[in-house]
C-alpha cells in the first residue's frame, strides 16, 4: 500500500469521551487484482459510509462521452452502439487527466487536458472488441479488450471518432470506478460447544476443533444468525463489532487502492472547502 495512501486516511481523526483524539487505524486484509479489502478500525458507520459513497459518485475516470459515427453497418442502432462505446472501462491517468471545466461540459469543446480521442474502423467478417479502439493516448485504452462491441458480416463495416470525457459517477454511472459496500466485523462469544452451530455455519466462521467449538475468524461471518437460531443463543452470542470491513472491486480503470486514496483525497477537499464557507458566513 502507498505512502500516500496511509498518510490521507492518518488525517481521519474523531475524539472520543474522553476528550483524546484517536486517529483510524487501517490493514490490508487482501488485495488482489481489482479486489481490495481493508479494516478500518477506530472509526465509526458515518465516515466508513461517507467514502463508500464518495468512491461510487465523486473519483473520476475516463469515459466515452461523444461519438460522431461515419459508418455504421452493423445490426445494432448508432444509438445502441453509441451506448455499449461508452460503458467500456478504460485506464485513467489522474496525473495527466483533470474534471473538464464548466463551459467546457456546455459547448462540449474539451481540451486535452480532460478528454482523450479514440477512432475504430473494422470491416467483416469479423467481431469487433473493444481493443479495436484506437486511442490518442497510449495511457488510455479500455481495460478489458477482449470485450465485444458488435459483430460484422460480409461487406458490413464501422468507422467512428469517439471522445472520451474526464466526469464521476454522480453524473453517469459509466464514471463509477467501481462497486464497494462495509460491514461491521461481529463479536461471537461462544456460550457451550453446541456443534450443531459449526454445521449451520455457511462460511466456516464456527468449526468443531476436537469435539470443541471455535471461531476461525470473525472476518467471514455474514451475520446470518443461523447459529443462534440453533437454539436461540443459549450457545452462541453474535453482535456487531466496532471494526469494520471495507470492499472494493475496480471496473478496471483504476487500481483498487487508488480509488480508496482518491474518495479520501477528494473527501478532505470537501471538508476543507466547507469549513471556509463557514468562516465567510460568520
């Protein structure tokens, strides 16, 4: 994980009762490919949830916006086709990349720093995937190029000038960089070694270890309560925890850790911007 990563999330800092501020605590539960899972510890639901929905509407990525098609022969619609264009994931540069400007969204002449220029041309017999997108800017192609556009037959043909636009989820889902959700980590007290427990146990969370019954790890339980509705907690005992676990699963146009650096960077923006609109109205 970053340097920068575990500086931003060091800025989350809440008091508590007692009047000592804690700063959050994060690790790296696993990380593989477009799949991240973090703990967060010594925070509470509204700012876990704040950065989830931060991720799906307010970090940017790359998208097709505009599509000016020359030749379309294919079965699908130029409207059908404009659409799947612009669902496809491509890889964003945030360093090369910036959000376009206001007036730049209403004459929709976008400038280099914010948009990226993609052609296709393909002629059947043929499938047309996504890696068939030409693009201006080697930084930016679509995540997945084996993914299929349409399908041509003899003497059908496509060309097209396409333009992708910097934009967020809030405005169009095709900017979402991804899915996540949270869920608090129980705490399970084991009353009795009643094994029926482990065997309704659907994750493996309870297990029988020598005629015993154990917690393997907190982490997989799903809070089903098919344990204690083995003989109405008299065995077992399972209430929510105060740690959390956070999910996030990248569409491909940003790494996963990226994209949790980013909702927290823009989250700190939004705070700070807030608190200079309160000093200007006092």
């Amino acid at each position: 994980m970053s340097p920068l990563f575990l500086m931003v999330v060091a800025e989350r800092r809440e008091e508590n009762a007692e009047g000592v501020y804690r700063t959050m605590k994060i690790a790296k539960i696993k990380g593989k490919g477009s799949m991240l899972q973090l703990q967060l510890s010594d925070t509470n639901d509204w700012y876990v949830n704040v950065v989830r929905r931060l991720i799906l509407s307010d970090v940017p990525t790359i998208a097709i916006e505009i599509v000016e098609i020359q030749k379309n022969d294919s079965i699908l619609y130029d409207e059908v086709l404009s659409h799947r264009l612009g669902l496809v994931p491509l890889t964003t540069d945030l360093k090369s990349y910036r959000l376009p400007s206001a007036e730049e969204i209403q004459t929709q002449e976008y400038l280099a720093q914010s948009s990226c220029k993609f052609t296709l041309e393909a002629k059947g017999p043929c499938i047309v995937y996504a890696k068939d997108l030409k693009s201006k800017d080697p930084k930016v192609k679509p995540a997945f190029p084996d993914m299929p556009l349409t399908k041509l037959l003899e003497g059908q043909e496509i060309r097209l000038e396409a333009t992708a636009v910097m934009g967020v989820g809030r405005t169009h889902a095709k900017w979402s960089p991804g899915h996540t959700f949270y869920r608090r980590i129980p705490e399970i007290t084991i009353k009795s070694s009643n094994l029926a427990c482990a065997q309704v146990c659907p994750t493996g969370t309870l297990a029988d270890k020598g005629g015993k019954l154990q917690v393997t790890d907190e982490k997989t339980c799903i809070l089903c309560m098919a344990c204690v509705d083995v003989d109405s907690g008299k065995s077992v005992d399972v209430k929510p925890g105060t740690d959390f676990l956070l999910h996030v699963e990248s569409y491909g146009q940003l790494e996963s850790a990226e994209i949790v650096e980013k909702a927290i960077e823009v989250f700190n923006v939004q705070l700070k911007e807030f608190d200079q609109l309160v000093k200007q109205a006092e």
